[in-house]
C-alpha cells in the first residue's frame, strides 16, 4: 500500500485500502514469528469488508478537507507536529520529510476512521482496528532512514558514527533475539535488581520458595506468601531496595515468602494447569504454614498468579481446607467477561490450533509471549527502540522494569491450552461447577475469606473493569482500590516516591458496575501500598519476635536468595 499515495473517492477503492492493510498487518505479524493465527483463526484471511454508508461518506469527506488544508500548509512550509515521533526540529526544517510526515498522519488517521466504519460485528471490527494500527505504526517515515529527518541530521554530525553504532546494535540484538528496551549489560539479578536478603528453603520442579530475612524485631503471627506471575519472573515485586514491594511487605513486619517459578524446559513440556495448582500453589502454601506454625497464612496473588491463587483457594473450599486467611489479588483476571485488548486474540480456531500444537506436551517459547505483549503497544514498546537503536545508533537508557520485561520465561503448552480454552474463550472458572480443578469442581462462592482487589485504570492487559468484576465472584467481605498508570507502573508504586494517585470508595459499597464504583469512589494522592498494609495488618495477627534463622528443622536453608530459577534464560 502506497502511504503517500491518494485516497480514492469510491468504496471499491477504500475497501481496496483497507484490505490490504489487514493483509500486510498478517504478513508483519508471520515475520515477527507470531502466527496469522493470533488475529483469529490458524490460516486468517482478510474478513468481508462492507461499510456503512453514511460513515463512509462521512471519512471521504473529511480526507478531502483534511488533504486541501495539508496542501495549502504544505506550500507554506507551515508543518508542526504534535506526534513525539516528528517532534524533533530537524522534521519541519526538511521539506521532504515533513511532507511525508503529515501525509502519514493524515492517511493513517483515515485508515483508522474506516476501519471504525466498517459494518461487522463488535469482534471483527476490533480486529480490524488492530491490524490497521500494526500497519500504520510499521509504515511511519520515522521508521525508515530516507525519510527520517533526525536520524539522517544526526548521521551528519557524527560523521556517519550514528549509522555505524546502530549496525553494531542491530547485529547485538540479531544475537540476542530481541530488540533492546534497556542496556541490558548494567543489570544482573541478585546483584542489582532482586536483592533483597533472603534464602531459597524449599524447591521442586515447579518453583523455589524464597523466605526473606525480617527487617523488623518482631513480625506477625501469619506469614505471608507472594504467587507472581509464572509468564514472567518474580523479581517485579523486587526490582531496586527503593520499589521493591517484597521488600515493602518486609519491613510492616510480615515473614514473607514468594513463589519463585522455574522457566520450564522441555523436561516440564507436559505439565498442566493442575500440576500448577497442586504442586506449586497449595505446595506453597502448605510448606508456608508449616514454616510458619500458623493456623493460616495471608497470600497475595498478581495477575495471573492471581488467577493461579483464586483457582487454588476454591480447590481448597471444594476439599473443605481453609489454611488462608485473606487472599490479595492485584491486577487479576478470575471472571474473564471483559479481556480488552487480548479478546481480539482468541477465538474457537485460535484455541483448538494452540491445542492441536502443544496441548499434549510442548512449550510455549518466552519471546512469541514478549513479543505479543509488546505490540499491544507497537510505537512505544517496538519502533520506538528500532528507531533509537539502529537508525539514531543509541543505546537505550538502563531501566530495570524493562530489564525486567525482556527477561521471558517459557509456558508448558498443556497449562497455556488450558488457561486459553477455560478463561479468556469459555470463562468457566467463574461458572459454578463447570471448570474441574485437581479433581475438585470449582466454585469462588465457597471460597469465604476477606479479600483485598487492586486493579490500574490504564492497564491494557487487566483492563480495570476486568480487575472489579473479581468483586463479583467471591462472597466475603471485600475491598477494591484503583490506582493510576498501567499494569505494571501502577502496581510498583512505592510510597516513597510519592507519585501518582489512587481512588478508594470509603463507604465500602461494590456496585455489580466499575462506573457505578467510580461515581461514589474518591481520588488520594500517592501510593495505595499504605492502605493495603493498613488491612493487611489487621488479618495478620498479633506480633512475635521474629525468627533467627531461614525455615526450620524439616526446610532448612537451600541457597541465598534470589536462588537458582529465576537466573535461567528462556
């Protein structure tokens, strides 16, 4: 498709348009080494493309007064950018280029207006705004050296050093395998990102348990147990002494522990969502409580270790145990109505092509995962560093969440066709009866314990009507706080910073809508960590002086932490 081209004026040709953009968007996606298969179905195809009418009349005329305005400013010279991609001086000064610039914007600003009028249903049309907007963010000049007006000056003042170090850059990241988001040199994990004292004090084929040092004269009478996501490594929750939520949790004086996943090989290559529960999450929190001498243990579930620990709970509630006193869940999906984004993804044909692939045994490789999540967001998480990296010849800046975000972990395939098939597809886990877990029927109305919910109101992979419908699904006494910022940002949030804000509905009340929560909730600087361990401190029982040693008798110390797992490279 010819980007610097100009709209035709029928529907034929728009439809011309936008189906070629659908077909290229595949294209990218297969050459990315994602299958076709994560637009819809294993072979997809462009879908039948008919437009309603009036929309479409509507888009046409307003290219049409949107080009006549591009050419009379054109002719003028008068170009200025409010997109950070051309917003570099060197853009307006260089007639070419800012010409280029403006007629992308224009016809990519088009593109998406008719891929929103196109008469489909909800899915179809969302998969074609998706595509379009991989297209478009490909297709930007500034991805391009001949039409990148600062890559091209800068490759004048340095004499062509630039473009010299943004070889060396693309032959580094051809190497590794991925596009660098960070200088991935600076960090080494357990030196400067997961550093806080700890040992491993037990481990199986599954996970590490990692018990942290006290950092308080006495601590709680019921630990506390971390379950991170197994799609990435723990270390979230421990990345620099500063934002470390672990260490956080720590120091009000609770003995913490965490799960610390392996990254599965192809010796784990058939384990199962039921492996999963069974041998690592109840198996953690049993070693916890045993460690712990306590009647119950407090445990906090993010995201899909959330999802992992509400299945585990309700596992438990069906074999009439409740070794849990209170269960936190932040940024967590257990009813799945509401995906956002990740719904374009999944359909039938998608969900039985991943089981035909590895539902009986095989691995879902880190890097497809990383890179699916990435371009949810392509001009930050993607071109953003292809054009810094090899065009401009810069080094990103050292960043440890992103370190952290490049540092993927594999999935056993039967566990990953699982989760596809009875979460985001069929959402049975929210159905009473219906999903069968470790030979036990799951039901969250059985699962009767205080419960704490945090969901971020940017987050684009839990959507935060997602996180509220979980205050829907369990029947005890409950407590749902909003933060700002995204999935993760919005999560590590340290008081400290004093940074961004949170919302906290003070009458207590859970509307079945998060608009209806919204209306009656108010806004609070800073962090939420402090009202979290404000009702934290109240399910944790009274204090005892804290212990001199790792573990006990029957789990002694195994190695210091970080421990051995998480180092491992997908």
């Amino acid at each position: 498709m010819d980007f610097e081209g100009n709209f035709g004026q029928s529907a034929e040709q728009f439809q011309q348009m936008l189906s070629k953009s659908w077909s290229q968007a595949l294209d990218s996606f297969k050459s990315m080494g994602l299958p076709a298969a994560d637009l819809g179905a294993p072979n997809a195809t462009t879908p039948a493309i008919h437009f309603d009418a009036a929309r479409l009349q509507k888009v046409q005329e307003d290219y049409l007064e949107s080009a006549t305005v591009l050419w009379n400013e054109g002719i003028k010279g008068n170009f200025h950018f409010k997109d950070k991609r051309f917003s570099s001086e060197a853009w307006p000064h260089n007639p070419m280029a800012a010409y280029a610039a403006a007629v992308y914007l224009l016809n990519s600003k088009t593109l998406n207006q008719l891929a929103h009028a196109v008469d489909a249903d909800e899915k179809t049309r969302a998969r074609l705004c998706f595509a379009v907007e991989q297209f478009a963010a490909a297709s930007a000049p500034s991805n391009f050296l001949v039409l990148n007006a600062e890559a091209q000056q800068k490759a004048i003042e340095t004499q062509g050093e630039s473009l010299a170090q943004g070889m060396q850059n693309l032959f580094t990241d051809l190497r590794q395998g991925h596009v660098s988001q960070t200088d991935e040199s600076v960090f080494e994990v357990g030196v400067n990102v997961a550093t806080t004292e700890g040992a491993v004090v037990f481990e199986n084929e599954l996970f590490q348990l990692i018990e942290y040092k006290p950092l308080t004269a006495k601590v709680h009478s019921r630990p506390f147990l971390l379950v991170p996501p197994c799609i990435n490594k723990y270390y979230i929750l421990d990345l620099q002494p500063d934002n470390s939520f672990i260490r956080y949790a720590v120091a009000q004086g609770h003995r913490t522990f965490v799960v610390s996943w392996r990254n599965p090989d192809e010796s784990l290559a058939s384990k199962t969502w039921d492996d999963y529960i069974e041998d690592a999450v109840i198996k953690a929190i049993d070693v916890v409580k045993d460690i712990g001498q306590a009647d119950k243990i407090n445990a906090l579930g993010f995201c899909v270790g959330g999802t992992l620990l509400g299945t585990a709970l309700a596992v438990l509630a069906a074999r009439g145990e409740q070794p849990v006193q209170s269960a936190t869940f932040l940024t967590t999906f257990l009813d799945f109505s509401d995906t956002g984004v990740l719904d374009l993804f999944i359909d039938e044909a998608f969900v039985r092509y991943r089981e035909t692939q590895m539902g009986q045994g095989g691995l879902l490789k880190g890097q497809e995962l990383a890179s699916t999540f990435s371009f949810l967001r392509p001009n930050d998480l993607v071109w953003n560093y292809v054009v810094g990296n090899y065009l401009k010849g810069e080094r990103p800046p050292a960043f440890d969440l992103l370190y952290w975000n490049s540092d993927s972990t594999n999935l056993p395939g039967p566990f990953y066709a699982w989760y596809l098939r009875n979460t985001y597809l069929e959402n049975n886990l929210v159905k009473p009866g219906v999903a069968e877990v470790c030979g036990e029927k799951i039901d969250f109305r059985q699962v009767k314990l205080p419960v704490y919910l945090y969901g971020s109101r940017e987050d684009h992979i839990v959507p935060i009507q997602g996180a509220y419908a979980s205050t829907q699904v369990f029947p005890g006494k409950k407590r749902f706080v909003m933060g700002a910022s995204g999935h993760i940002a919005g999560v590590i949030n340290p008081p400290s910073k004093n940074k961004r804000s949170h919302w906290i509905r003070e009458d207590g009340q859970l509307p079945a809508s998060f608009e209806g929560w919204l209306e009656g909730a108010t806004e609070l600087p800073g962090s939420w960590w402090p009202d979290w361990a404000a009702w934290l401190k109240g399910q944790s029982g009274p204090l005892k002086l804290a212990p001199k040693a790792y573990g006990h008798a029957q789990y002694k110390a195994l190695m210091a932490a970080p421990g051995s797992y998480v180092k491992v490279k997908a």
